[in-house]
C-alpha cells in the first residue's frame, strides 16, 4: 500500500470505521468439568473470577516467566473460548495441557467453523448495531473490554449465532466477531458493504498493523516469542493477577513485579518527521539499537505513521535508555537517528480530549476502584498535557498502591522537575524509597520535604528562606565531621567506628572515591558490619564499578541475612536487581 493510500485508511478508521476479516487468529473451545481448576492452575490471570459474558486477558509461561502464548480468554455457559494468533496456537496448547494428568479437560479447534472480523473505530458500535439491522440495540453492546454477549445475525446473513467482544485493536473503540457461518465470504462482503456505506475502510494487513503500532500493542513474530520474558513487554499489566494462586513462572513474575526492573523493556521511539525515508523504510526487522558504539535494545516494529505524522517503532531498551522523553541517538543498521522515547501507547481515542478532562475521568476510574483503567487514562492525560502536574502526582500514588515503586518514583520526579518545592512529592518518595529499602534516600527525601515546606511557609510570611544556603551549611557541618574523624584517626588508623564515620560522611558528600578505603578497613576490621558493605556497595556504584559493587552486595546479603540485619539486607537486595540481576533468569 502506497503512502498516501495508508494515510488515508488510517484516518478513514480514526474518523469513522474500519473492518477486517482476521484469518490469523485460531479459535478453541475448552471444556470439560475440570477445564476451570486447571486453567487457572495454569493461567496467569484469575480464570476462577470470570463469569459467562466475561473475559480477560491471559498468557501460559514456562517457569522463567518466558511467554508461551498469549490470547483473550472468555467464559461461556460450556466453559471458555480461547483467541489467540495462529502463529502461537499449537505451542501454547502444549505448554497449557503439558501437566494435565487425570484432569477432565478437553480443547477443540473451532477455527474451520467460525469466521474472525475486526470492526474499529469511533463509529464501530453504530455500524454493528445497523448492521444487525437493530436486533441489538447499541446500549447492549459489552462496554468493558473483552466482555461479550451473543446475538444472531439477521436472517438475510444467515441467522446464524454470533459472539460480540470488545475488544480494541487500534487505540479506537472496538469489537471482534466471531460468527458461525459456512459463508464467510458472503458475511465479509456485507460487512465491508457497510462499513463503506458509513464513510469506513476495509482494513488492509498494513493498516492494521500501522493502527497497532500506534496503539503500542506487541504482535507475536514481530515483538515477542517464546523467548521472551512475559514482564518485558507490559503485558502483564493486563494479563496478570497478583491474587490469584500459583502458576507456572509466577515467582519471577513476581519478583520482577517487586524490584520494578527487568533487563530490557518495550517502549517507544519517535523518530523525526521525514526520516522514514532516510534508511528507516529499508531496515529489516528486528534490528539491534546501538548507542555510543555499545547495543542497548532492539527495534522491532515500524511504521511511517500517518496519525502522529512521524515514524514510530517499538523497541526493547536496557533501563538507562528507556525513561520516557529522554532524547538519544541511536545507530540502526550503520545510520543514526535522533529518536525520543515515548510511553505506550502513542495513540489512544481518549487522547482527543483534554487534559483535565482525562485527569478527571482517571480519578473517577480509580474512586471506583479500576486501578489499571485509571493508571492507562492518566498516562493520556500526562500526554495530552505534559505539565499536568496532579496526573503525574496520581498516577505515582496509583503505581505505588500496586507495588510499582520506580515507575512511581519517575512520576514523582517528574513532579520535581516542574514543581521543585512540592512538599508532597518529596515526601511520597521518601515513602516509595523506604519501601525499597533505601533508607538513605528516604532520609535524603524526607529532609527535602521539611525544606520545601519552610520556604513555602516563609514565602507565605514574606520572608525569604535560601535553600542554597541551607545546602552549604549542611555540607559545611559533614566537613567538620570528615575533620573530626581524621584527627581521631591519626592515633588508631583501623579504628572502625572511626572508618565507617569517615566513609559515611564521605559518601554524603558524593566523594566516592574517598569513601572506599574507610569502609574497606571497617570490612577488614568487622567482617560482619553489614552496614559496612552497603555503603561501600554505593560507592562503588558512584564510581561506575559495577562488577565490584555487585560482588560487595553479594557478599553483604550473605552477612545481613546470617545476622538478621533486614534494612540493609532489603537495600543491598534492591541495589543489586538495578544493577542487572533481575530479569535475568536463564
């Protein structure tokens, strides 16, 4: 499909509707009087909580938490229907049945009996209640994604039964039907009928894929395989319980899920308008991200979007390269490009409206306990309105209810750097740290809370309070007491009290390098000083020693543990999944 030809149907689907008939995606019946027990022994997300017209996403994991499939399971009065790509559905059949033993469950494959179409965009439950020739009225229609309800096709289509899920796969409203038919042709040639008749497109394989890159929703082949940890990609956001019991790959799901860190992540990129053009349009895919002479990722989807006028992609960056809005240059394929990293999605409907107003409706969702609904919504909020203060502050709150911790720690950050005396910011961080047992930055934070707050309070009182000034003086008093301990020292040099106040005091003052031999005495002196090997620890990291400080950590939960010492273990524990040992489990 030509350029122009792609803008056109993707703004026909924005504007109005687009169908597509999906022969890619398998269907399967699973029954039988133990099918649920067993799903949801399985499963990653709750199976037992699902009730007929229900349904959810879900996904199979091998035990690294390694996608096996991923599909939308919904229940019926016979048990589940199963939708997955066809690509995915012979492996992830295995992998959900490798472990059945006496269990009554069967899976069928519908798919030769059943036709699959896509109906998206604004207008598509308006043709969908027309083109049952108001059978259902729209009202009826499922308006929470993957609910479903059946209805029969009019008699001049056949009659025959249909399921109706929502289900968006453009960042548009959406819905998938499935219909029993022996004519699909026909069914699709009346659908495109009326799609046309309603100012729609009928959806060509590049429109649907440029619609769901633009709605940052990762296709397998293209952005995961079995390979792949299901945490990698965001996913299982949506497709994971963390109530439900065990299944298999659970434990590192849920280790990624408290340390907030996995080795590579999917996020986007925003390329500069025109660049398509310039090499990107020639690349094969996937393709490494190089940076500095150094590979920190891989590109795998791009499309020329007509939507933001600019190419975009999805790529896995480590995670010093995927904070949103940072600006790097990337090498691809022997060419570099000026790229912006973006949050998922780039396209969302709600994004047409304002700022406050998504602000608004993203607390409603979360007063009425939809946390996740709330977290995708002020995320359109903070990307319709980039200096949205209030939606960054409560989607850093929302993320922290849920365990999320650096991803509420960057939202509360970003409050910072709009708002640098918000009291409540610090504050909050103080909290998020303490959690992750950073204690010291917890301190650090707390300490800035109670600044901002006297400057606030003077500022009231028309009074001026310098927090320069109370920086010097602090950084004054550490430098006395750096004084203090090297006098004392010059008498009994392995003293490890001595050490370990001169380590610290160095280490306040970002004096790396000077810290390391203090502490390393303390060490020498108190094998057991778990403390000890935590602030070394983080001065290694100050110097960039990643391997030492890693090896230091090691050492130091061995200690804390023997000793009981749970604060530094906790922090020694979290640095050490930052530096890279977690999400790396094979």
């Amino acid at each position: 499909m030509s350029a122009v030809d792609l803008q056109t149907a993707v703004a026909q689907v924005r504007a109005h509707v687009g169908v597509a008939m999906l022969a890619d995606l398998s269907v399967l019946q699973v029954s039988g009087p133990d099918a649920a027990q067993f799903l949801q022994n399985r499963l990653t997300n709750d199976v037992l909580a699902l009730q007929p017209g229900q349904g959810h996403l879900n996904a199979v994991l091998d035990r690294q938490a390694k996608i096996q499939g991923v599909f939308g399971l919904y229940r019926d009065d016979a048990g589940f229907r199963l939708l997955i790509d066809a690509a995915e559905q012979a492996h992830a059949v295995a992998q959900i049945l490798k472990f059945r033993i006496v269990e009554q469950i069967q899976i069928d494959d519908l798919t030769p009996s059943v036709a699959v179409f896509s109906v998206q965009g604004p207008e598509s439950t308006a043709l969908l209640a027309a083109f049952l020739n108001g059978a259902t009225a729209a009202s009826a229609f499922p308006a929470k994604e993957h609910d479903w309800m059946p209805v029969d096709l009019p008699e001049a289509l056949g009659g025959s039964p249909v399921w109706i899920i929502r289900r968006s796969l453009s960042g548009e409203a959406g819905f998938l039907l499935i219909a029993e038919t022996v004519s699909p042709e026909a069914l699709w040639t009346a659908l495109q009928q009326a799609a046309l008749a309603a100012g729609g497109v009928a959806m060509t394989p590049d429109v649907q894929a440029c619609l769901r890159i633009e709605a940052g929703l990762p296709h397998y082949g293209a952005d995961y395989d079995v390979e792949t940890l299901l945490p990698e990609t965001g996913l299982e956001r949506l497709a994971v319980s963390y109530t439900k019991g065990c299944y298999l790959g659970q434990e590192t799901v849920a280790r990624v899920k408290t340390y907030g860190m996995v080795q590579q992540a999917l996020v986007g990129l925003l390329f500069e308008p025109g660049a398509f053009w310039d090499g990107l349009a020639d690349l094969s895919l996937p393709t490494p991200c190089v940076l500095d002479g150094k590979p920190v990722g891989r590109l795998t989807s791009l499309v020329d979007s007509p939507t933001l006028a600019r190419p975009i992609a999805l790529a896995y960056l480590g995670k010093a390269e995927r904070i949103p809005g940072k600006r790097l240059m990337l090498e691809l394929a022997g060419r570099t490009y000026a790229v912006e990293v973006a949050l998922l999605p780039f396209y969302d409907a709600l994004t047409q409206q304002t700022g406050q107003s998504l602000l608004d409706a993203g607390l409603k969702h979360f007063a009425e306990g939809y946390d996740e609904e709330a977290i995708r919504v002020l995320k359109q909020a903070i990307a319709c309105q980039p200096d949205l203060v209030p939606a960054y502050e409560s989607l850093g709150v929302i993320l922290s209810r849920h365990d999320r911790y650096s991803e509420a720690i960057a939202m509360m950050e970003q409050v910072l750097t709009l708002e640098p005396e918000h009291v409540l910011a610090h504050t909050n961080l103080s909290v998020f740290y303490m959690k992750l047992g950073d204690k010291e930055k917890a301190e650090e934070e707390k300490a800035k809370a109670t600044m901002a707050a006297f400057s606030q309070k003077a500022k009231a009182a028309g009074l001026v309070f310098d927090i320069e000034a109370e920086r010097q003086k602090k950084e004054a008093a550490t430098l006395a007491k750096i004084e203090m301990f090297l006098e004392a020292l010059k008498y009994n040099p392995e003293d490890p009290l001595g050490n370990f106040g001169l380590g610290s005091a160095y280490l306040e003052l970002k004096r790396f390098a000077d810290a390391v031999a203090p502490l390393q005495r303390v060490i020498q002196a108190q094998p057991k000083h778990s403390v000890a090997y935590l602030s070394l620890g983080k001065a290694l990291e100050g110097l960039q020693d990643i391997e030492r400080a890693s090896q230091t950590y090691q050492t130091g939960i061995v200690v804390a543990a023997a000793k009981g010492d749970l604060m530094p273990l906790k922090e020694m524990q979290t640095r050490l999944s930052a530096l890279g040992h977690v999400g790396n489990f094979s």
